[in-house]
C-alpha cells in the first residue's frame, strides 16, 4: 500500500517529490524539489535559446527529446539509477521547453494581434487541463495500483504522445513537401 503523502492526486511535478522519496529511498525534500527544478529550468532554458529557430525544426526536436528523456527517467526510476532519472528530467525538459515555445509561437503568429491575448487564453486553459487531468488519474490511480505502477504506465503515454507527435509533424512536413 502506497503511503499517505504518495497517493494523493498531485501532477507531475508535484508528484515528483513522491516519487524520488519513494522510488529511490531518498528522504530529502530538497531532492524532490531539484527534480522540479530541472525539469522546469532546462524547459526555460531551452526556450530562451532556441527562439530564433524554425518552428518546424524546433517542434522535431521537441517531440524527439521528450519522448526519449521521459524513457531515460523511467529507465532511471526501473534501474533505481539517480543520475540517469535526473539526466532524463533534463532531456525531458529541453524537450517540454521547445514544445511550448513552438507551439504557443505557431498561435501568436496565427492570430492578429488584437486577437492573440483570446487565442493564447483559451490555449493555456487547454494546455492546463491538458497537464491536469492526467495527473489527477495518476494521483488516483496511485493509491489503487501503486506509485510505481502509475509510474510506468504514465511515463509509457508521454513517451508514446511524442513519438505519435513526431509521426504526425512528418507525415505532415511529407505532405507540404509532396504538394
């Protein structure tokens, strides 16, 4: 049975601080805090370098680098590894990172500007409730399957949301090239 503090239903990042105490037997919250961090920075990091490149290119590597840091954390977090689950969260953040900057990018270029701030509203609604409702599934699907479990199964979607996205932005870019 899960501990009380690790099945409530939090999102990731909050979850974060769970899941290292519990996964790895560390029992400093500063380390929950870092993984929140890293995550966090590397995406503003990321964002901040990358806004002068193609949105195209930028959504690429977005999609790629998500998906294969979500897989190093969960290979982290199966192999009890600290260092390859924290090396994964930065990937992953570079990935989260140029995500949002092209995707809200793509969304103030495609509004005039007296309609950007109502379109970029009504993305963050989305892109909150997008984030929201599968951390609050995984908060209670926690306490019936365990952390660890919700773990695995949570980290296997994101891996396979960025890799059906990349699909999806190849198929596209085949499409614009092809006609």
């Amino acid at each position: 049975m899960p501990s009380s503090r690790s099945s409530r239903p939090n999102g990731r990042l909050a979850a974060s601080t769970s899941r290292s105490g519990h996964q790895f037997g560390l029992s400093n919250h500063l380390i929950g805090g870092l993984v929140v961090t890293l995550l966090c920075g590397a995406g503003a990091l990321t964002a901040l370098a990358l806004r002068a490149w193609p949105t195209n290119r930028v959504l690429g590597i977005s999609a790629i680098l998500l998906a294969a840091g979500t897989a190093m954390t969960l290979a982290g977090v199966e192999a009890h590894a600290v260092a390859l689950a924290g090396a994964g969260t930065v990937v992953a953040g570079v990935g989260f990172g140029a995500s949002a900057l092209a995707s809200f990018g793509t969304l103030a270029r495609l509004a005039a500007p007296g309609e950007r701030s109502e379109l970029l509203a009504v993305a963050l609604v989305i892109a909150y409730l997008a984030f929201s409702l599968p951390a609050l599934a995984a908060g209670f699907a926690s306490t019936s399957f365990g952390l660890h479990t919700t773990t695995v199964v949570y980290s296997l979607g994101v891996v396979a949301l960025g890799l059906t996205a990349l699909a999806a932005q190849r198929l596209r870019s085949e499409k614009e090239e092809a006609g």
